[in-house]
C-alpha cells in the first residue's frame, strides 16, 4: 500500500476528512451518532491507506472541522476525541506498515483490533486526566467506551476490511499482496 504518490494520498485524506464531517451528520439526523462512532471509520481508512502520517492528519483535522461547523462532537468531547481518532489513524498507519502475515484480512483485523484498544485506552485517560477532576472511573470508562460503543466497533471490523479489499479489488489503492497466478 505504499505505491500511493504524495498527491493521491493528500487527495485521499482530504476526502476522508470530508467523510468526518459527513458520516456524522447522517447518523446523528437518527440519533445514533454517539453508538455507531461514525467519525472513526474514515480515520481507520486513511491511516490504514495512506499512512500514519495522514492518519494523524485526519484524525486531528476531522472532528475540528466537525465541530466548528456542525457542533458534533461538541466542543467538551472535542479533546478526548482528537486524543482517540489520532491514535486510531496514527497506530492503525504504522501497523499496516509492519504487519505481514500474508493475509490482507488477517493483516487489516490485527492493525484495527489494536488501534481500538489503543484509542479506546488513551482516550479513557484523557477524559480522566483533563476533563472530571477525579470522578472518572474504570466502571464509566468501560460503560462509555466499550458497552455503548460495541455497535460502531462491530461496524468498524466488519466494513473497513471489505471496504479496503474492495477498494484493492478495483484498482482504486494498490493491492497488499499480489497472487501469483
């Protein structure tokens, strides 16, 4: 995946980061933005595309520009938020880079599975550290980011791995492993 120029990357980044602002608003005109975590999908994509670089690009860039225009995520939720998408994109962007296992499925499960953990992790911390003085727990971290979000989580691991297969499939981003025929 590290064929991409410069120019496709920056252009696949700045159409994620649109996404952040999109995906969003779809889901919150039903109610379900908080539950399906729909900002998080397009940072997994371009960090698992184009890098951690970019990752870190969308994920800082995405809920920001969400927020100013939209108030989603309101501006309260906006620190811990960033702290979690720029894990995602960061962590998920350099796994591709060193996992190998040569299987595209296996190689995507194991960058995402860790990103979560990670971005679940750190963003606990950040609401702990920077934003209850104290009244956070591991009982309203677990409530929080775990049950609430287990449908956005079961969302993210069933459609970013098609997603990115069938973008390979069509030529679109280059394929991870070529099948000798």
């Amino acid at each position: 995946m590290n064929t991409l120029s410069t120019t496709k990357k920056s252009i696949i980044c700045a159409i994620c980061i649109a996404l952040c602002y999109i995906f969003p608003m779809i889901f919150h005109v039903f109610g379900a933005g908080a539950i399906f975590c729909p900002m998080h999908i397009p940072v997994f994509i371009c960090g698992l595309i184009c890098g951690w670089p970019y990752g870190l690009m969308c994920g800082l860039t995405g809920p920001v520009i969400s927020c100013v225009l939209t108030s989603m995520p309101p501006v309260a939720m906006l620190p811990s938020m960033i702290v979690e998408l720029i894990t995602y994109g960061v962590v998920s962007g350099l796994l591709i880079t060193y996992i190998h296992t040569k299987n595209t499925y296996a190689d995507l499960y194991i960058c995402l599975i860790t990103a979560i953990v990670c971005g679940r992790i750190l963003s606990g911390i950040a609401k702990a550290v920077l934003f209850t003085g104290g009244n956070y727990s591991i009982a309203i971290w677990i409530s929080s980011s775990v049950v609430t979000n287990w449908p956005g989580t079961l969302i993210q691991l069933i459609f970013i791995p098609s997603i990115l297969v069938g973008l390979m499939k069509a030529h679109l981003i280059p394929q991870r492993y070529i099948k000798k025929i």
